[in-house]
C-alpha cells in the first residue's frame, strides 16, 4: 500500500432520546435496557486472515466461529460469505462476469460493489472479479483495499458475527454506492424469502427489475423462511440519499420465475442505476444475527438488537 489515511466519520444520533433512555424504532420508542447488545460479539481474538484462493483468484480468507468471508484481494470486494452450516450469501462466480441478465446468477454478486459508472475510472473497485484494487491484511482483524489510482481507500475490520466498513479516501468527482448483491441463505427462491427494514417487516414483497422499490432505509435484513438466521445491513450515519431493493432472475422470464438470480440492495442507489453517496468516512456494517423473523413480534426484537447495535458502534 503506497499510502495509509485514517478517515474521520461523522455519526448522527438522537441524543435526547437517548439521554432519555430510549431508541426509536420505526415510530415505536422502545427502552434502551430492552436490545441486548450482548448478541454482538467484539473479541477481534476468534477472527483469523489467510490467504486463499477462490474461482482462480487470490483472496483473504477470514474465518470467525460464526461466519467465513473470502474477499477478493484485487477487486477489493467479497465473493463468499459463508454461515455456520456452509451457505454462501453471496456465492459469485466469474462465468458469465458481465452479461444481462445472466450474470445475475454469477458475475453481478458481490459486496459491496462500490464503484460503477463508464464515466468513473476506477469502476470495478470494491467488486470481485475485477483487477483495480491492492490489498493488504494490517492488522489481526483489519484489512484495507486501494484502487490502483490511489484515488479510492477503504478498511474493514472483522468481528466473529459482523464485519464494518469504511471509506478512507473517495474521488471527489465520482460518487459511489454501498450494495449487497447474492442469494438470500444460499439459494434463489424469491418467494420463500423475507425482508425487513428499520420501517417495518417481515415483508415477502418480492420487486423485480420493472418494479424497484426506493426508500430512506437505515438498516435491513433478509431471512429466509426455512433458516434460523438473517442477515443485516447498517448505515452508521442516517442520511437522504435513496436506497434500493429488488430481486433480479438471470432469465428474462423474471424475478419469480427464473431459476436463479439474486437480490439487489443498496444503500445510496437511485433510479436509472445511478450512485449517489459521496466522500469519505462512510460506516456500513454487514453481519449475522441468529434468529428467524416469522412475526412482527419477531422483526421487534431484530429491529431492537440493531438498534442496540448502532448505539453502541457510535463514534
């Protein structure tokens, strides 16, 4: 790595409802000593880095007790997020790489898939599959990605059932976008799938390309009906861009009827494929939490351990 900068991050929080003892989740205010921040495991002593290899490329490979990521070293992303019983969330695979719509079902996954756009010169970054970026392991439980520019720097430091991330360095004449692009626990069956969001859930709505759904989201999960587990999103700093979801098949047969794909979410992605977030010292949190969501009761207590979560991940 040429260079090394430390980037500085602002986060918004609602200090008055929290001197109050309170968070508020969707409309509902809820008792902070009710969200169990203990679910959140922070020992950086269960996290090992190594090198790997996946689909002919070089990756780190970072193992916890609750989850594996394989992150590809030179596109500056992750092809695998696996769980505790082996189900790759994200599962990408370099055949097709580019091509609509099948690579809905291969090269299009990935996290978080940050630059994109013929008019940016470091498109590709933060993507698995593509040759723009270095990598280097920095510490135990940290590692830091560069474009080959030097225009782009980004951090992530892995816990045993989450991993956060950090933009250090931005091009100030491009925007960028933070997504989640794979199959939910595994497997591409839109309608055994589940969603819910900092303003309500479980929904088994299931957007498609001609429908997409936009929003002001603050975090996510996605679950799956037959699996005791969802996965999330978070976005440390609250923010106005819109965010996006739907499902894509690699069939033009559909979301539903294709016989796999992927769901798109991103936070700070607009209509018309347009990225919108811009800057450095962005926060995103992807992680594990072991619980089903079949129940608002259910999505109430998700909802109040990711609430805890961001209160207590707050710089």
């Amino acid at each position: 790595m040429q260079r090394s900068i430390r980037g500085k991050d602002v986060i918004l929080r609602n200090a008055e409802l929290s001197r109050r003892g309170f968070v508020q989740v969707g409309v509902g205010l809820f008792p902070i000593p009710m969200l169990g921040a203990e679910v959140f495991s922070a020992v950086a002593d269960g996290v090992v880095i190594e090198p790997g290899e996946y689909e002919g490329r070089e990756q780190l490979v970072i193992r916890t007790p609750a989850m594996t990521w394989y992150y590809d070293c030179r596109g500056g992303g992750f092809s695998r997020l696996l769980d505790r019983e082996g189900r790759d969330w994200i599962a990408f695979s370099r055949t097709p790489l580019s091509e609509f719509p099948a690579s809905a079902a291969a090269g299009y996954r990935g996290l978080p898939n940050l630059l994109y756009g013929k008019q940016n010169p470091d498109a590709g970054g933060g993507h698995p599959g593509f040759d723009v970026c270095r990598t280097e392991k920095v510490a135990q439980n940290r590692l830091v990605s560069e474009t080959n520019s030097g225009r782009w720097c980004w951090s992530w430091v892995f816990e045993e059932n989450f991993a956060t991330f950090e933009m250090l360095r931005a091009d100030p004449e491009q925007r960028w976008w933070f997504l989640y692009e794979g199959p939910i626990a595994g497997t591409y069956e839109p309608t055994q799938k589940y969603w819910g969001t900092d303003k309500g859930g479980p929904s088994y709505q299931v957007p498609s390309i001609q429908n997409q759904l936009f929003d002001h989201w603050r975090w996510i999960y996605f679950g799956d009906r037959r699996v005791g587990r969802v996965l999330f999103l978070v976005q440390h700093q609250k923010d106005d861009r819109l965010d996006t979801l739907w499902f894509m098949g690699n069939t033009r047969g559909g979301a539903v009827d294709s016989p796999d794909g992927m769901v798109v979410f991103g936070f700070g992605r607009g209509p018309n494929t347009r990225p919108l977030l811009q800057g450095s010292g962005h926060r995103f949190t992807v992680g594990f939490l072991e619980q089903g969501v079949n129940s608002p009761e259910d999505h109430l207590r998700v909802a109040n351990r990711i609430e805890s979560f961001l209160l207590s991940h707050s710089r």
